[in-house]
C-alpha cells in the first residue's frame, strides 16, 4: 500500500552545522518525486532522514497519518535503492531479489512467485542463477529495483541510482524506472543532481539549494515558469541579462542591454513599475538574424555543429557572452566573425527582481511549502 508523506519544519544538524534549517513538504501517494539539486544541498541527507538512517533534530515526519520520527527503519516498510547498487556480490540474482521475502519469513512458494514475477518486470529473469559480476551496471541496478520492490514497500526511495552509468544506459533506465513506476504505483522519492533524468521521470519536481526548497512543481512548471534566477540557472541552461522593466502608458516594456525594448504581457500587478530586473533567456528563445534586422547587436564568435542543432557563441555589443541554439539548416552554418542581431521568443522568457528572488510573471506555480 502507497502512503502519503507528510514533513513539516525537518531540522537537520551535524554537530554546530545546520544542512536542513526548516523543511517542508507533501509527497502525494503513488507520486513519482524527485529532490534536485547541486552537490551538499541536503537532498540525499533529507531521504536518508525519511529511511530513518539519519537522526532528525526537529521537525515531524508522517507516512500518512503515523509519525515515523522514532520508527525503526526496518518498520518503516520502504524500498532502497542506492547508487552503488548494494546487491551481495556472492549471491545469484534469484536469491538477491528474494533476500527481502526472505527476511520477513514468507512461505517458500510465495517467495518464488514473488521473485519470478519482479525479476520478470525487470527484465532480469534470463539471468536468475548468474551471480553480480557477470552482469552489466544496468542489468545489476535492474536487481537492485527487483529486490526493492518485491517487499511491497509502501514507500521507494532511490539515492542517485543512475549515476554509477554510462550516457546510453542511464537514458535506457530512467525509461525502465519510469515505466515500473507507472505499474506498480509505490510513492517513490528520486535523487539526482541531474537536471534531464529529473524532467524525464518525475511527476513533480523539488528543487533544492543550501538545504531550502526553492521551487516545487511538473518538469515543465519548474522550467518554464521557475520562482527565481537560482532554479531557472540550475534547470537546463541559461542566459541572464541585467535589463530595466519600463512602464509606457500603463503597458509593460523590456528594455534590454544596447538599448534593444520589447513589449511584453504577462507582469504581475505588484511589479507594474519602472525596475530593475534579471531576464533569463534560454538559448533556444534567441533567433538569429542578420545584423540589419533589429534586435540585440552581437558578433559570433563560434559555432559548433551537433547534427539536429548548431549552438552558437555570441558576443553582444555590450560586451555580455550569450549562447544559442538553432536547428540546424542545410545552408551552411553563420561563421565567426559575422555580425548578426538577435530577437526573442518574448513569450518564453522569464523575468525576475534585481536580487533575483522572485519572478515577476504570471503563471509561477509553486507547490513550496512557506
């Protein structure tokens, strides 16, 4: 059975250094949720605090309506899947996937049905009687997720399961991770600093910095719409640009570096006033034109072929380097040196204060408990 988990006020402390100062959150049942975030932000500490492997100094932790705070692990009825695997090497995968059922005494014939129907989700059944070192790094994290699952965890939780692979296999698994997901529909809580595997499995997504949630919200709210500079930097890539918020005739105008303006929709009402601002553009919001077009003046100063797209370097006139991406053309590329003018998919674009706290625009969905 999955279970809502409920955290309010999570205080975290090693020793005299707090990595969790007040965390809140609600995962909802069957959910797929991600922890994002760069190296040391407290994502892993938070999940190990959920598992009960690490001590909590404040705060109350539900699954439901029970209080986990002082359970032990081994009650807590979860499913761990590491980045290291952590499957016994001397073990086949058959006895490896049936080391749970085994644990809580279940009858033999059980355990077999058990073992051979999770083996068989995974795709791993073929290899049931080799033993981990004759198995790839993907088939061996297939066992690891058999042997989680097939204890019928009421929660998942998965610390960075896929970084220990390469490019190719990590793309194959999170699509095998996301499809189980969608069978089995445990409440599953998923950690990575990987921006593209978090936007390709999760439901929802909290990003996470110094041991705050910054935002909460779908892959496509968080990165089309973030709460502020950090996630928007953090999430895929970006273009900052220091630009001026200007008001004509009660009408929102943006007027960026060079003295380019563009009209724009979309401001919320407390920010209708001449201000300061942050604007993030990613680089396929910019199009290239020839530098007769109006738009931001810049100079190419590389461009680098990569078959679907070619991503451009750009210098502008006012010294800011910005990047671009464009679908590739048969034509031949824009060379170095040539002078070109950019223009924007205004409606694409993203705004915030000039401290960068928050984003100025309608349509910010953020799930962030205050």
């Amino acid at each position: 059975m999955s279970v809502n988990i409920h955290i309010k006020n999570a205080v975290k402390r090693f020793g005299n250094n707090t990595i969790i100062p007040d965390l809140s959150l609600d995962v909802q049942e069957g959910e797929f949720f991600t922890l994002l975030g760069p190296s040391g932000c407290g994502k892993t500490t938070l999940l190990r605090m959920i598992a009960g492997f690490n001590t909590i100094e404040g705060g109350d932790f539900y699954f439901n309506e029970k209080r986990i705070n002082d359970l032990d692990p081994a009650k807590r009825n979860i499913g761990m899947v590491f980045q290291n695997y952590a499957i016994f090497p001397h073990l086949t995968v058959r006895k490896n996937v049936a080391f749970g059922l085994k644990n809580k005494k279940f009858p033999k014939d059980q355990i077999e049905e058990l073992t051979d129907k999770f083996m068989k989700l995974v795709h791993v059944d073929e290899y049931a009687n080799r033993i981990p070192e004759r198995l790839s790094g993907g088939q061996q994290q297939r066992v690891a997720l058999a042997r989680a699952l097939v204890i019928a965890p009421d929660v998942l939780l998965m610390d960075e399961p896929l970084s220990n692979l390469d490019a190719k296999l990590r793309v194959e698994m999170r699509g095998v991770i996301k499809k189980i997901h969608s069978d089995v529909g445990i409440t599953t809580i998923y950690v990575t600093h990987d921006q593209e595997e978090a936007m390709a499995v999760s439901d929802r997504i909290a990003v996470m910095n110094e041991g705050e949630i910054q935002h909460i919200g779908s892959p496509k709210n968080v990165y089309q719409r973030p709460a502020n500079v950090f996630v928007a930097s953090f999430i895929g890539r970006t273009n900052m640009l220091k630009a001026e918020l200007v008001i004509k005739a009660k009408k929102p105008y943006l007027c960026l570096p060079g003295g380019f303006e563009i009209n724009i929709e979309g401001v919320k009402s407390e920010h209708m006033n001449d201000m300061d601002v942050q604007v993030s553009i990613r680089p396929e919001e910019f199009v290239l034109y020839d530098e007769n077009e109006p738009g931001l003046k810049g100079t190419v100063t590389d461009n680098i072929f990569l078959g679907l797209n070619t991503h451009y370097n750009v210098t502008l006139a006012t010294g800011e380097e910005v990047e671009i991406i464009q679908e590739s053309s048969i034509q031949s590329t824009i060379e170095k040196g040539m002078k070109v003018s950019l223009q924007i998919k205004k409606e694409k674009i993203n705004i915030f204060t000039a401290d960068g706290s928050e984003n100025i625009l309608l349509g910010v969905k953020n799930d962030k408990k205050e």
